[in-house]
C-alpha cells in the first residue's frame, strides 16, 4: 500500500473520531449496533427461561400440600427425596396431612400463581425472540451467525423444564394410570382395550388407581399399540408402578423435544423470521410441558406425527405427509376435523394452477384415501365389528359437560328451568344440556366453516387449523381439559403471526389456573371455574374485535368525507 492511499484513509479516521467525539459531547450514547443488541436480546431470551424454570422449581414446594395434591407420583413414594422442599418450607403437617380443600384456598392459590407466573415468564421468552428475529431479519447476516443456537437453546431448555416436571412430585392428572391398564389389557391379559374395561379385570394391581374403570379406551390404535409396548418393557424391568409412571412420562418427554425440533425444522421452511419464536412458543409452554412430562399424555405422540406430516408436506413429499396425518389421527382422533381445510386448500391451489373440477376431484379422492388407508391399516388388528366405535359415541366426552363455558352456562340455566317452569332436576338437566350442547355445534360448525377462507395458501391453512382447534376448545368442548390447548399451541407455533398466537397463549395460560379450581368442587367459586380459564381469551378477541369494527367505522367515515 503507498503512502498516498494511507494518507487518503487519514480523513476517514477523523471524521469517524469527530463523529464519536461529538456523540459523547452530546451526553448521547452510541447506538449498539445489530451484534451487539442480538446478544442483548439473547440474554433476555435466555434470563426468561431462566424464570420459566424458576417458576416450574417452585412448584415443588406446594405441589405436594395437602389439599392441592390430587395424586401423589410414585416416583415421590420411591424417591422420598422428591418431598423434601415442601417439608422444609411447610413441614411434615403440610406435607402429610389430609387438608379439606375449602381450608387449603391459599395453597391452591399459590399453586394456579406459580403455573401462571411460569406462563408470563415464557411469555417474555417469547416475545425477546420476536425481537430477535426481527433484528435479524433487518441486520442480516451480522446478527445470524450463530442460527443453530436457537435450536440448542430451546431443546435444552425444554429437556431441563420437562425433567423438572416429570419428578413433580404430585400428577397433575390421573390419566397415566388409564394408559397403563389399557396397555396392561392387551400385553398381559390379552384381551382388546377397544372392547374391554379395565373393570373387566379385577385382580389386576393397578386397577384401583383407575377413575375410569368401566370405560373402554377412547384412544387410537398406534396409541394403544405403543402403550402395549410399554406395559411389556416395564413388566420385563420389574413391572413396579414407578417405573410404568417413569416409561410413559419419558416417551411423553421425548415426543415434545422431537414436537420442538419439528417446529424448527417446518419454519426453517416456510417462515425463518419466526423460526425461534414459534419454536420457543411450543418447546417452553409450560401448558405442554406440564402436560407432557408430568402428566404423561399422549396428545404429545399425536403431536409428533401431525408434525411430521406438516414437515413432509412442506418438503413436497405430499403423500407421505397425508400418511404421518392418518397416523396421527389413528393416535388421536382430533386432527380429523383438520383434513376439510387442508382440502380447501387443495382446491383453492389446484384451481389457481388451471386444473378443472375433474382433476381436482381425483386429487381429493386420492388424498382422502391415503389418510384413509392409514387409520384402517393400524386399526384393523383391533376391529371388532361395529361395536369397536362404541367407546367413542358413549365416552365421558361425548355425553357429559366439565370445565367448559357450556358447564358454566348450565347451572344458572337449569335453575330458571327447575323454578320458573316447574320442571324437575333430570329433566331441566337432560335438556338444558341437549340444548346447549345443540347451540355448540351449531356455532362452531359456523366458525369452523368461516375459517376455510384462510386456505388459500399453507402458512393459511395452519393458521385455520390452529382457529379450528382454538373454537373447539372454547365454543363446542363441553367436556374440557388443560391438555386441549396444547393442540393449538403447537398449531400456532407454525402458523403465521397474528392474533392467533396472543389468543392461544392467554388460553394456555388460563386454562392452568384449572388446577387451582379442581379440588374445590364443593365450593360456590367452583362453578365459575371455565371463566377464568377462558375469560382473559375472550376478552382479548374481543377487544380485537371492536377495534377492527372502529377501523371500519373510520374508513367508512373518511370514504363519506370524501365523497361529498
């Protein structure tokens, strides 16, 4: 280099140095640049799941208390260790005592604050990796250099919560034990869960633990297959109850982790910008974890293959994709209402590429019979004749209200019935219920519909099914549980960013303060369970409403304006 291009850079160097100067001169800081405020966020993100565990560690100290404990885990009655934080904290009394669930208002209450606290925290994580992403999206390759480190971040994170709370020392839900005895039906007594109850088999050792005694599975065919799997691989390891509870609250934890990475890997392909959002959106929800790691249920497994078809599908490996749904659907039967929309989409797609109705007919037929093909090919070995679908039409579900704003709406409706129409308890019950459950459908059915009109692209059709679910859970679900959302939590994390994501995070983290309620049956609040469950959603959307219909109103008041 000549000293005469040394001496033309000189300038360059002052100037910078005036500009730096006259920063400092002004009391301004420097702005950080994007490196820089990329790891800033990275800090926030990573200090949020900080909390999101803090929150989930606490849990350990009033989980066990009496009165908030709804089931003791075995691995608590194995590993006594598991106890120690609540007796440090409480003591034994606590601890051990039997406490009516009236008297023990506050632990519950500490109990729903903790899970919602946990759900902020996640909020937070969420919310700096949005930021993040759009950092990135604006910097460029400057701010995405490291890309793996949102994936390792958010399996990590989500591997350390989940193993927190698969040694919570209290089960969220009974509904392990059911999986148990249905994989105990098939691998040791030898008999069909989608024909006999646990009932059937009185000498069974673990039929105590079982709510449901004289009801047939309601689960699909992989589902009850893998549980068989499981019943065999424990009773070949000793067959004890904590290691049955410890095998399906590991498959339950593993199916998440592998839930997580597919929502990384599905928008890697079809929205990067949101890649370490909607992965944390999904992976650190304490809804899914909880209900995954420490309850063990199997929406995780109906997860994985939903995901795995929608992975497939974006790789353009359609029929494969359409076979991981029909999987999916023969583990669970929810993703069914999903396969109308993704047939609207096939035709909005097929028509905008210039095939006729003809064409676009085969193409459905075709689609239809591979999902098909999937469901009977895993149930057959379980088909009984007709009878086989009787556990659905007469399941618990199907013919009773829980939890729900159908259940809330009930009671005060039953009771105009019983005193200003004379009507007696059974019979203001049979049809205040009939009635409402009529009105659901009705309404969802209209909702369900309305969100075809989304399915003019992919990342459309996802988000239609995330609103499907969303509807389902709020509006026709006279029977409702936690675990519900957590079908839309996972939609949403790979839909497009919008409303659906805020609406589905209040719901999740409403429909958590359910724990705190379900010890109170005999209280009066008891009743008014579902609205603070589903209250802060509805009145988010609602709010959103009103001010779509302002938007309007103004465009209509300034297109009149300028009319005249």
């Amino acid at each position: 280099m000549g000293r005469g291009q040394r001496t033309a850079r000189r300038p360059k160097r002052a100037a910078s140095a005036t500009r730096k100067g006259s920063s400092r001169a002004s009391g301004l800081a420097p702005r950080p640049g994007p490196p820089r405020r990329a790891w800033e966020m990275w800090k926030g993100v990573v200090w949020a799941g900080v909390g999101t565990e803090a929150f989930l560690l606490a849990l350990f100290i009033v989980a066990p208390l009496g009165g908030v404990t709804q089931s003791v885990s075995p691995l608590a009655r194995v590993w006594p260790w598991l106890l120690w934080p609540a007796r440090t904290v409480f003591g034994d009394t606590l601890v051990d005592a039997s406490v009516p669930p009236v008297a023990g208002w506050p632990q519950l209450a500490l109990f729903a604050t903790l899970l919602v606290g946990a759900s902020c925290a996640w909020g937070l994580a969420v919310w700096r990796a949005r930021g993040l992403g759009d950092l990135s999206h604006r910097a460029g390759a400057s701010a995405r250099r490291y890309p793996r480190l949102g994936l390792w971040l958010a399996l990590g994170g989500a591997a350390v919560m989940g193993i927190t709370l698969a040694l919570l020392p209290s089960l969220p839900s009974d509904d392990v034990f059911s999986y148990i005895l249905y994989g105990r039906i098939s691998a040791l007594h030898g008999a069909n869960p989608l024909i006999a109850t646990p009932a059937d088999f009185p000498n069974d050792p673990f039929l105590p633990l079982v709510y449901w005694q004289a009801t047939r599975s309601v689960y699909g065919p992989i589902w009850l297959g893998l549980s068989d799997l499981i019943a065999r691989l424990a009773e070949a390891l000793g067959g004890s109850l904590a290691l049955y509870v410890a095998l399906f609250k590991l498959v339950g934890l593993a199916a998440h982790l592998a839930d997580a990475a597919l929502v990384w890997a599905i928008l890697g392909r079809i929205a990067p910008r949101q890649r370490l959002a909607g992965t944390l959106f999904y992976a650190w929800s304490p809804l899914c974890l909880l209900e995954f790691s420490a309850s063990a249920h199997n929406d995780a497994v109906m997860l994985l293959f939903l995901l795995l078809g929608v992975y497939a599908i974006t790789r353009g490996w359609e029929a494969a994709g359409l076979a991981l749904i029909g999987l999916s659907i023969a583990t669970k039967y929810t993703p069914v209402a999903l396969l109308p929309i993704y047939g609207a989409y096939i035709v909005w797609r097929e028509r905008a590429n210039g095939a006729d109705w003809r064409a676009v007919a085969l193409g459905l037929a075709w689609r239809a019979g591979i999902v098909a093909l999937a469901v009977v090919v895993t149930a057959a070995p379980l088909w009984a004749g007709p009878k086989t679908l009787g556990a659905l039409l007469f399941s618990p579900p199907a013919q009773q209200l829980d939890n729900s704003l159908l259940d809330t709406l009930q009671w005060p409706l039953r009771w105009l019935a019983q005193s200003a129409l004379g009507w007696s308890v059974a019979q203001a019950r049979s049809v205040v219920e009939t009635g409402l459950k009529a009105l659901a459908l009705l309404a969802f059915a209209g909702l369900w519909l309305w969100e075809f009109r989304r399915a003019r692209s992919l990342g459309g059709t996802l988000s239609a099914w995330g609103w499907a679910l969303l509807w389902f859970a709020a509006v026709a679900s006279g029977w409702f549980w936690p675990w519900y959302v957590t079908w839309v939590v996972a939609l949403a994390a790979v839909a497009p960013w919008g409303r659906l994501q805020a609406a589905t995070g209040l719901l999740a983290g409403g429909a958590l303060t359910l724990y705190g309620f379900l010890p109170l049956q005999a209280a009066p609040v008891y009743g008014y369970r579902a609205l603070l469950v589903f209250g802060p959603m509805m009145g988010y959307l609602g709010w959103q409403a009103w001010r779509a219909w302002q938007t309007r109103a103004d465009a209509r008041a300034v297109s009149l304006v300028q009319n005249t």
